[in-house]
C-alpha cells in the first residue's frame, strides 16, 4: 500500500527528508490558513503561532540554512538569499514547519505515542547507517549527524516526530483506494479512439482583403495598445569558459593526434565485417542432414528452400555485424563460411538450420589521413577540459578585484559576447532573433533576474561543462511605443484578424449543413476543399495535419458533431466526429493496477490535503511577517 510505501521510506534519513519536503508541497498552497499579519499576545521572537505552539526564529533560521545548505550541495554552487527567496525557499521552509507543527499538536491531543524500541529499529535498519557488512556502523551515524548538523539526542527526537506524523497520515488515507469509476474514467481518458473526418480550410479561402483606412488602423492600436508595447530589453557581456572555447585544434602536435587515434580507431573510425545470411529451418537435425547431402551432391540451396514450401524473399535472415547475431551457434556458422558457401547443419537455438552467406562487407578503417582533424579537435578538447578549473579559479581571483570581464577576457586571450539589447526571449527591437547563448535559458534567466553592477554568481553548465560569467551594461524598460512606430506590424496583425475571422464564419456556414444532416464529403468538396481521414486518433496523438489544439477539441466534440479549429500557418481546420471506441477495462490487467496506484494516490493526497486544511483552520495559523523576514535574511518592505 502506498502509506506502507511512506512508512517504509520514513524509516531511512533520506527518507526523512523527503517526507519533510512532500509535506511541505502538499500543504504549500493552504498550510498558512488564515494567517494574519501580527501577532497578539505572542512574543516577538515567535515567526508563527499554530495553536499553542510557537515556531520560534531561531528554529526558523535554523531549518532555512539547512534548506539553503543542503541546497547548495546538490547544486554545487553558492545559493544566494536572493536566489533563495526568488525560488520559494523560505515560504517552503515555513509552510513545512507549520505543517509538522500542526500534525505533532493533533497527535499529542490523540495520545498517540512512539516507543524507544521503534525509534531504535528506524535507526538501526537505516541504510545509510549500515556498513558494508550490513551491520549498523556508529562511525557511519556520527558521520551523518555531523553532516545535517544535529545531535544524537536531536536526531532521535526529528526521527520520533517525524514517525509519529507518518502514522497519523496512515490513520487518515491508509484504507483508501481510488474507485471504480475513477479507474473507469482514466482508462477512457487514456485509450478512447475516435474516427474523424476532416478538411483544410486554407487562408486563401477568405478571399481578398481590401487595404485598412489609416483611421481603421488607429482605431485597431488604440483598442490593443498593450499588446504592441515593447517589453524590456537589456544589454549584457557574457564571457563563457567551456572546452570547446579554449580548444585549439591548430596547437596539437601530428605525434599527439596519432597516438589518440590508435588508441581509439577500432571504435571510432572501424566498421566491422557485415555478413548477408541465408538460412533453411528443419523440423529435425536428420533432415538437416539430408538436405545438406543434396546440396553437396549438386542440388541448389534455392531447390532445398522450395522442396520446403520456402520462397526465395523469405530465405533471408538479414544483414549483420558479428554482434548482432544473438545465436552463438548461428553466429560462429556463420562468420566461419567463405562466401556462397552452405554450412554443415547447425543446432540453432530454435532448430536445426543450414546458412548460406551470400555477400560479405569486408570490415574498414578509416585512415588517419581521412580523420586527421576529427582527431585533433577531440585532442584539443579533452586538454581544454583539463584546463578548466584552473582558469576559472583565475578568472574568479579577477573578479574579486571588480575587474570587467572584458579586461579579464583581454588578459587570458578568451572573447566577450556582446549580447543586446534583446528581450527576455532573445527577440532584439527589430523583431529577429538573436542567437542561443551559452548555458541556454538559464543564462538567459539569470541576466534577466540581475541588475547594473551586480556581481553575478558564475552559471555552472551542466555535466561540467564549463561557466558562464555575465555583466547587465544597460536596461531599457518597457514603455508604450507609438502607432507609427509599429504601423507596420498593426497591420500584418489586423489582417491576420480579419482572414481567421472570415475562415472562422465559412467554419461556421458548413456546420451548419453538416449538422442540419448533409454528407461530409459532399459539404466540404462543393466547397472546394478535399475532405480527409484519420481514424484511431487517441488523446495525444497529433501531426502536422492535427495538431494538439485540434486534438483536444475532436475529443471534446460528440460523436456525429461537427467543429472547427484554427490552425497556424495552414487556416483552419473543419472536422466531424465519426465513431468513439473504447476498449473494455479488464480490472485484472497491469495496466489496471498501475491506475489504481495511481489514482489511489492522488486520492490519498486530496483527502490529506483537506484534512490538513481542517486542522490548521482549527488550532488557528498567525504570522510575524517581522520575525519571519528576520529568521530568513529577508528585506523590510
């Protein structure tokens, strides 16, 4: 059962953890329940009153920096309060504490209580405790109590808390499983089919549309003034240290490269012998037998093939590599053959066989003429790799003394990518589109998130690949732009308007006739469309003939009804619904079991959610957004 699954997870620290953090989640959205913003009665050094119990600030900053640790190494990489905060840390944190807060007061009003005993077991049967005998290692504990910074008499008294949660959460979803109807429904969702008729309506069936007025235009901006606003543009230097920017092929000696390339040629540059094979399957290894004495006795392998009803297409076994023959017998026959020759009776894996091979693709090598620069780039590469961390502590020093990466770049002979203005989407003023920067959106996002003469955090790219440094030279915010400013681009979009207006209303004249019971191929062809077909379209299939948008809308449609759908680039699309099949939900299959764990639990989750939700509404939430600030580093607003 899935609360088994909690309990059993529950047991480990890892497990621990993970169980604070889903509780955090689960109750993000409501767990401050009618919070107000001051407290009263309370002491200031309280962030939160559940109930009768306080969170104190002390226990507040010390739950937030070990977030904000625990953090920074999976990240690898400082986790700035900045950054903390902008992700949702903090309220995490907290929402967390007024959850765990909140379940210990239901529990100890419940009487509910763990032992010594289980506590110990939870310890002891703990992996991460364990060595690699398997037995509980005391060195191994003081290890993990020193790495999450608690006592052992702290420890013990989370582990105790934390078990007597999970027990609770167990009284409350441990017998619920989702219902028939919902399995019913998800497997609908999951494996109806529908068969559709369809037909392009494309953008030149609206016809010619007549030049706008200049006022006609006017009138068009100033309702949708908004949406030609420009959005804010900013400028930057990006400085990137990966090995593909320190590689230099040209600095590679000829002994360098030729030594990498024997080391590597059978690999990376050789293709192995391929074999064409031929094979006749036997009932027994006498027949087998037989068949090969006919052939040496000068009867054909094709004459063999159709005494056995065989014909010559369905001799052929394939084409293959030594590898991919998975039968050691079948492979070993045949890779031993000369070729056109016939093989004594082989014992195969699936019976008896004589094989011909009828080609052979000798194995080749490229030279190292042939790959000579392939080779020094990756030589180059794997050298610049080697230089990386001691660049970038170079270039780090440098910037603790608040020199500007292009003075740095200068020093180390690196290039500075002068990067803007452009928008938060790498669109520049003009409308075209600036290239991909190094580190991708995440370079992109951190740009956006800084300011001027901000010293920036490194951006670590991934699977060490390098750092990405940057600078904002300049911010143009948004503003308001003029109507002859975008005069240009008003126009393309009230055109674009005025043609998916019209194709939307020749949608809606052939509905009309579809539902008032004309054939579909009749309406759309004296229409001058070409009607189509596509029958057994699940949920999620799409093409570029449907896409998703269409999809979603033949699955919301009866069946026998007609609808339409614009589409981008193509006009519109105009579909009826043929047919709706669904399969019979056999509750004894895999896939079965699999909804029922899956709905189960998202059950689950809703009922402790609005159990949670009660609790809270009950003790009575109150916040010290003051102290709350105080506990996390955070700014007085």
């Amino acid at each position: 059962m899935m609360m088994q699954g909690i309990r059993k997870a529950g047991q480990s620290l890892v497990g621990k953890l993970l169980i604070a953090l889903m509780f955090g989640f689960l109750i993000f959205s409501f767990a401050i329940w009618g919070i107000g913003d001051i407290f009263q009665g309370y002491g200031r050094n309280a962030v939160a009153m559940i109930g009768k119990r306080e969170i104190t600030i002390e226990q507040m900053r010390t739950a937030y920096q070990n977030e904000v640790q625990l953090l920074t190494r999976q990240q690898r990489r400082q986790i700035t309060p900045e950054m903390a905060r902008a992700i949702g840390l903090d309220q995490r944190v907290l929402s967390r504490l007024i959850t765990e807060a909140t379940l210990d007061q239901v529990g100890d009003r419940m009487g509910l209580a763990v032992s010594d005993d289980t506590v110990r077991d939870v310890i002891f049967n703990d992996p991460n405790m364990k060595n690699a005998a398997g037995a509980f290692d005391r060195n191994r504990f003081n290890e993990l109590l020193r790495a999450i910074g608690l006592t052992e008499q702290a420890f013990v008294r989370e582990q105790r808390a934390a078990t007597m949660r999970q027990e609770l959460a167990e009284m409350v979803i441990g017998g619920i499983s989702a219902p028939v109807a919902l399995q019913e429904l998800g497997h609908r969702l999951r494996n109806e089919r529908r068969d559709v008729a369809y037909a392009v309506i494309p953008e030149t069936a609206a016809g010619e549309i007549a030049a706008p007025a200049e006022d006609v235009l006017k009138r068009y901006f100033e309702e949708r003034k908004t949406s030609f606003r420009a959005p804010e543009f900013r400028s930057a230097n990006v400085l990137a240290l990966t090995a593909d920017t320190l590689a230099d092929p040209a600095k590679v000696s000829e002994a360098d490269a030729k030594a990498h390339y024997e080391t590597v040629k059978t690999q990376r540059y050789g293709s192995p012998e391929r074999r064409t094979i031929q094979q006749i399957a036997f009932p027994s290894m006498e027949e087998a037998q037989a068949a090969k004495a006919r052939i040496d006795a000068g009867e054909t392998f094709e004459a063999i093939a159709a005494a056995r009803n065989i014909a010559e297409a369905d001799l052929a076994l394939g084409t293959f590599a030594r590898e991919g023959l998975f039968d050691p017998a079948v492979r070993d026959a045949a890779f031993a053959l000369a070729q056109a020759a016939v093989s004594a009776p082989v014992q195969g894996g699936f019976g008896p066989v004589l094989l011909r091979v009828t080609e052979i693709e000798p194995a080749r090598l490229k030279s190292f003429e042939e790959v000579a620069d392939e080779v020094r780039k990756e030589v180059a590469t794997s050298k610049a790799a080697a230089l990386m961390t001691e660049l970038h502590d170079k270039i780090e020093d440098q910037r603790a003394s608040a020199r500007p990466l292009s003075e740095i770049a200068q020093e180390f002979g690196m290039t500075i990518r002068p990067l803007g203005p452009v928008d938060s989407s790498l669109r520049k003023p003009d409308g075209t589109q600036d290239t991909q920067l190094p580190g991708g959106s995440a370079t992109l996002t951190a740009i956006f998130g800084s300011d001027i003469g901000v010293d920036n955090e490194a951006i670590r790219l991934p699977n060490n690949g390098g750092y990405v440094w940057f600078e904002v030279t300049k911010i143009d915010p948004p503003r308001d732009r003029s109507f002859d400013e975008v005069k240009a681009e008003v126009e393309r979009q009230w055109r674009a308007d005025e043609v998916s207006a019209k194709l939307a209303a020749k949608a809606r004249e052939l509905i009309q006739r579809l539902d008032a019971g004309e054939a579909f191929a009749t309406v759309v062809t004296a229409a001058g469309l070409k009607p189509e077909e596509a029958n057994g379209l699940g949920r999620q299939d799409q093409s570029d003939a449907l896409p998703q948008n269409v999809v979603s809308l033949i699955f919301g449609t009866p069946v026998g009804k007609s609808a339409s759908a614009s589409v981008d680039g193509t006009g519109r699309i105009l579909f009826q619904v043929k047919a709706a099949t669904v399969p019979p939900y056999m509750r004894t299959t895999e896939e079965a079991e699999n909804f029922v764990r899956l709905f189960t639990s998202s059950v689950s989750d809703d009922v402790l959610t609005q159990y949670v939700r009660k609790l809270q509404k009950d003790l009575g939430v109150t916040l010290n957004q003051a102290a709350f600030r105080n506990a996390t580093g955070g700014t007085q607003n």
